[in-house]
C-alpha cells in the first residue's frame, strides 16, 4: 500500500470515486437531479482538478481506492471507491494528513453523519461551529483533532 501525490493519469479514478460518493452519499440529502446526473460528469471533474493536483494525495496498492485533498493543515476532500470502505483505505488516508502534513480540521456536511462518525472513530471532534454548504440551506459542521493529553 502506498499513499502518493496524485498524478495525472490518477484524474479519471479520483473524478469516478467522487460522483460514486457524491451521488450514494449526497444526493438522497439534496436531490438535485440537474447537477448531480448531469453537472457531475467525470471529464469536468478531470478538467478540474487538474489544476489541483499538488494538494491530492492517492491511496495506491496496484489500484487508486481512495483519495484526499490536503490544503495546509485542512483536510478538504476525502473520498474512498464506496464498493471498498470499511477497509481501514479511510484511515489510512487521514492518519497520512495528521502524520505527515499536521492536518488538523476539516469541515462535513451535517446530515452525513456516516462520516461523523468515522472522523469521531479517528480522533476528531466537533467543535460547535457550523456555515451553511454554499447554495443550499445544509450545514457543514467543524471538526477538528482531538489534543492529545498525558493520558493518552
């Protein structure tokens, strides 16, 4: 298993791993028929991320199965293939930002609260804060890592 800086040729499997989450995870909460089935193409996706390459990082064991989106200590985007979550691949990909680029919050959409609880499971809190996801009327919540103590 490798967690590498994402290259170009990773695009097409980072584009296909964010609709298949966008469209299981998010659209049963937004139901927005013209974006998600129609807006949220993977050639778009490849376009635009191109130009974001430096902040990707992939999870690569032969396959790309994961990605995650490090801007300084923020954790922006983080995404595994939804057939293999439960792998630990998740984990793997946030203990790589903590240990390696002291990433230390990131911001989820409240209603998501399977991913609560998976950032919950992997050390971080929520701290109360919350702003509406642009253009909509959800919420995001901020969670940040939990400070470790003398006793652990």
């Amino acid at each position: 298993m490798t967690i590498r800086k994402a290259q170009h040729k990773d695009l097409s499997r980072i584009a296909e791993i964010l609709v298949f989450n966008y469209r299981l995870y998010f659209y049963p909460i937004f139901q927005n028929d013209e974006y998600y089935f129609s807006e949220l193409q993977v050639p778009s996706l490849m376009k635009s991320y191109e130009s974001e390459l430096d902040s990707l990082y992939v999870y690569d064991d032969g396959v790309v199965k994961g990605f995650i989106k490090i801007e300084g200590t923020y954790i922006a985007r983080l995404f595994v293939e939804p057939v293999l979550q439960n792998a630990s691949i998740g984990s793997r990909l946030l203990e790589y930002a903590v240990n390696e680029h002291h990433a230390d919050h990131l911001w989820a959409l409240e209603k998501n609260t399977r991913a609560i609880r998976f950032y919950e499971r992997n050390g971080f809190v929520a701290t109360g804060e919350k702003k509406l996801e642009e253009d909509t009327t959800e919420y995001l919540i901020l969670l940040r890592k939990r400070e470790k103590t003398n006793n652990g």
